[in-house]
C-alpha cells in the first residue's frame, strides 16, 4: 500500500507541472484579437487612398484623410488606439481582414448578404443609393439600366456596383485602385461609356472635374445602401467595442459633422429618400 500511495504521490506530483502548462496553453489559446490589439495599441486598417472623398490625399500632401478615414481615426482615439492605415486596392481589402493583415476595412463599403455571410460589419454610417456617370452629349446611349449591356463599364471587379453591371450583361472594363480623374476621363474621351456607383461619391466627382464631358444619368437610381466597416466575422469583440464607439459619435453629432465636411454639406449618416429601383444580383 504505501509504495502504490508513493507511486500515486509520485505521479500525482507530476500531474502538476502538466496540468499548469495545459492552462496556460489553454489561456494562451482564448487570447482574443481584440486582447492583442488592445496589448499592442494598434488597430490596423486597410484602404484604398485613392476613393475620394472616403479615402485619399490633398494635392500636394502627404497627409491621409477622408470621410471613412476620419471616422476611423476618431474611433481609434476613443479606443485608446493608435490607427495604422495600410493603402491597397479594393480588391485586395477584403482577403487582407481573411488573413490578418488588417483588422479592418474602412473605403466606403456597401453592406451586402453575400457579404454579411463571410464578414462582420460595423454599424452603418452612410447611407446611400446607386448612380450612373454618363457622357453629357449623348448619355453613352444609355436610356435604363437594360441599355448597359454591351457597354463598357469602369470599376474594380469585386464592388457591388460591378456585380450590378455585369448583371446587365456591360463589358467590365477593371482598374487597379485607380484615381477618380482616371475613370472620369475615359468616360468622357469614350474610353469607356459608364461608371456605376454610389450618388455622393458621383456628384462630388464631378463637381471637382466640370471640364470633362460627364453628367449622372437622370433616370438611373438603383439599390439603396448601407455603409460599414467591414472585419473578421470571428472578431466579435472589435466590433462590439467600434459599434459602441460610433453609436456615440451618431450620438453626439460628430459622424454628421464629418460628413458635412467632406460631402459638401451633406448629412449621409440619414437614409435619403429616392425611388430607386431594386436589382436582385446572382
């Protein structure tokens, strides 16, 4: 009996060590993003820099600014975070939240089904609906949204407003985070014959180029929207700490203040009231 109770004592005693080293492994493991993020004081954002007036530079500076890039910051600093922007293209946003490296998107992205399957939004902060640019002299030919097929249409591949121009059959023609003046100028020289996307976006595009030949089409609205940041759909505790921050800067007045600056005047965070036409994607 007593060496079976030394050889219990004896294996008792080494039971410790290994039960410790399975808790700490196990504390380890349960270690959140947001635990990380909060210890290192950086929450790392992607964008594009290039999307005005979500994401992009004054002429002749350095200096990162933007409606999303303020908003971000701002909740970055009621978080006690330091924001760290990462500029990629679109298309590249949403694969660098899958794989850690950014915490966030943050460029004037539609909230979408077939995105809320793969991702987490914020709470929206804009909302709005979808235009068309067009060539003044002749509206690129374009009477409705079933005169886009055959027509070429300007964007980046993976936005909502390409998924509507290839539902009506336009010949996409991609860009690789290209600036506006870009995009309005092919329209305008015939390059290309459309640019869909969202209203705000468009007026204020072509409020700040009047010299191309380039208007939105007057009878083209289409698929009210929702905008958010977008995150990891695991980083549940990211996004409950930014919709708490945003539901007191929606509180307070600050997204309407922000949005007043870089919208001309204009109060997105209020869902706008236009009869626009519902197109259901694939």
């Amino acid at each position: 009996m007593k060496r079976m109770t030394k050889g219990l004592a004896a294996s008792l005693l080494l039971a410790v060590p290994l039960a410790a080293c399975g808790d700490s492994s196990t504390d380890q493991a349960e270690t959140s993003r947001w635990d990380e993020i909060k210890e290192d004081g950086t929450l790392t954002v992607g964008t594009a820099g290039t999307l005005y007036p979500a994401s992009f530079r004054e002429e002749d500076s350095d200096t990162l600014t933007g409606f999303d890039v303020e908003l971000m910051k701002e909740v970055g600093k009621r978080l006690d975070l330091e924001v760290q922007f990462k500029e990629m293209a679109f298309d590249n946003m949403l694969t660098s939240v899958q794989n850690g490296q950014v915490d966030v998107a943050a460029n004037d992205i539609s909230v979408t089904e077939d995105r809320k399957e793969k991702f987490a939004f914020s709470t929206p902060y804009k909302y709005t609906y979808g235009t068309a640019i067009v060539r003044k002299s002749d509206l690129s030919g374009i009477e409705s949204l079933e005169d886009l097929k055959g027509k070429k249409a300007a964007g980046e591949a993976t936005t909502v407003f390409m998924d509507v121009a290839r539902q009506y059959g336009a010949e996409e023609v991609i860009y690789d985070n290209a600036t506006n003046d870009q995009y309005l100028r092919d329209v305008s020289t015939g390059r290309t014959d459309v640019i869909l996307n969202d209203y705000y976006l468009q007026t204020l595009a072509l409020a700040f180029f009047p010299e191309f030949d380039i208007t939105i089409h007057p009878d083209i609205a289409y698929n009210p929207q929702e905008v958010a940041f977008l995150m990891d759909k695991e980083n549940a505790e990211l996004q409950e700490n930014i919709d708490r921050v945003l539901a007191e800067m929606l509180e307070d007045g600050t997204v309407k203040e922000l949005s007043e600056t870089f919208y001309n005047g204009a109060d997105v965070s209020v869902e706008p009231d236009v009869d626009a036409t519902i197109v259901e994607l694939d």
